[in-house]
C-alpha cells in the first residue's frame, strides 16, 4: 500500500484471507464469512475458543488479547477496541444458526458477523485471535458510521466518490454503505477494485482502499502519526 502508514498496511493486512463467500446464501446486511485456513491453532488461539465458550465478554477477550498476544499490531488492536467499548456478543456455533448455500462447504468457514443481532460467532479454534480481532474491526466501524458524527461523514463521502467514478456500478458492495463496508472488510476482488479508483485529487492518499483503510484506524483511535508509525 504506497503511501500508507505502517500501522494502516498493518491494518490491512488483518484481511489477508479473509474472503467473503458470496455464495453463502446470506441475507444483505446478515451475515459475513471468514474462510478457515489450515494453520494450526495457537495457545491464545485455544485460550479465546474456551473465553468464548464460558460466556466471556468482548472486554475480556480483547483484554486479554492486549496482554496475551504475541503480535505487537494485535495487542495495540486489542486495547483500541476495548477502549472503543466494543460490546458484541461473542459465541461458539456449529454453523447451524448460519446461512449457508452450500452446507457441504460450512466447514471451509472460521467465523461470522451478524449485524442485525451484534453477534460474532467463532466455527474453530484455528486463528480465532485474528478473526476474533477481525470481525469486532468490522462491527465498530458499523457502529461510528450508525453513530454519525466525522466517521459517517467520512465514510459517506469516500462511498460517493466511488460512485461517480461508476466503474463498481451493479456490483453487490455499493447497493447502500453498510454492504460497502462488509464488501471493503471481506472479498478481496471489492479491495482490488477499491485500489484501482483513484483517490481525489486534494488527497495525500492515492487510491479508494487507502482512503477506506485510513478511515477504518481514524475510527478504531489511530489518531496521531507516532502512534501509527509505532504499529
């Protein structure tokens, strides 16, 4: 990401394969998958299946992600959205509560976010950290633009300059904000196309993703330039 800020290339590394599976038979606005990797999973990766699993709250998993983990970008992550008061529920599912299109790939999938219900829902141990981290991004940067205020503005404005560009018209991530924002967090096809729409002119930033990553760290208290260089 030329000309981005260490901590946001950080940030947007957090979606390295985390795909949306646009066939999954989701709802709009319902629902959003993660596919599972083979990685193994980690000592904190069991720690925060078995949190989940005793009810723990969001505050208490990242409070222990911004102890626990091993990745400095993780822990500075953590305390952001525990500072944040991230408040989603947190659970185990069998993927009997989800939408799928095709049952016989539910396995593929690690975790889900529902924003109608507020709810994360963790289908394996392997990786939970990251998507664990992952999803609770995507919720609270559903929640400031719900909330209004600078990040809504901001937002808003970034999704029409997209849509005067016209070259994303008919694809299913600018039918309203919210889908544009599920789409810039989960298909990596969306991101590409996002990295292809130059930014305004006035930006310092040179592309539409950018735009969208910087936002997301305004919106998570990625305020000042020490803090991002030091991620």
């Amino acid at each position: 990401m030329a000309g981005a800020l260490p901590g946001e290339r950080r940030l947007a590394l957090l979606d390295y394969q985390d795909t949306l599976a646009r066939n999954s038979g989701a709802l709009p606005g319902e629902s959003r998958y993660n596919l599972a990797t083979d990685t193994k999973s980690s000592p904190s990766d069991r720690a925060i299946y078995s949190m989940v699993a005793e009810g723990k709250t969001a505050a208490e998993i990242l409070s222990f992600i911004g102890k626990a983990s091993r990745r400095p970008f993780n822990r500075y992550l953590a305390n952001a959205l525990r500072n944040l008061g991230a408040a989603s529920t947190l659970t185990l599912d069998s993927q009997g509560g989800w939408r799928f299109g095709n049952s016989s790939q539910a396995q593929r999938y690690a975790a889900a976010y529902n924003p109608k219900t507020d709810t994360v829902a963790l289908f394996t141990a392997r990786d939970a950290e990251r998507h664990t981290l992952h999803e609770l991004t995507h919720a609270a940067t559903l929640k400031a633009i719900a909330a209004g205020g600078p990040a809504s503005l901001q937002m808003r404005a970034l999704f029409l300059h997209i849509k005067r560009n016209g070259s994303l018209d008919g694809q299913y991530g600018m039918s309203n904000l919210d889908e544009f924002v599920a789409e810039a967090f989960s298909n990596p096809k969306f991101q590409a196309a996002l990295k292809d729409i130059p930014a305004p002119k006035s930006s310092t930033l040179r592309n539409a993703w950018e735009w969208f990553v910087r936002l997301v760290a305004n919106a998570l208290g990625f305020k000042t330039a020490p803090m991002r260089t030091a991620l």
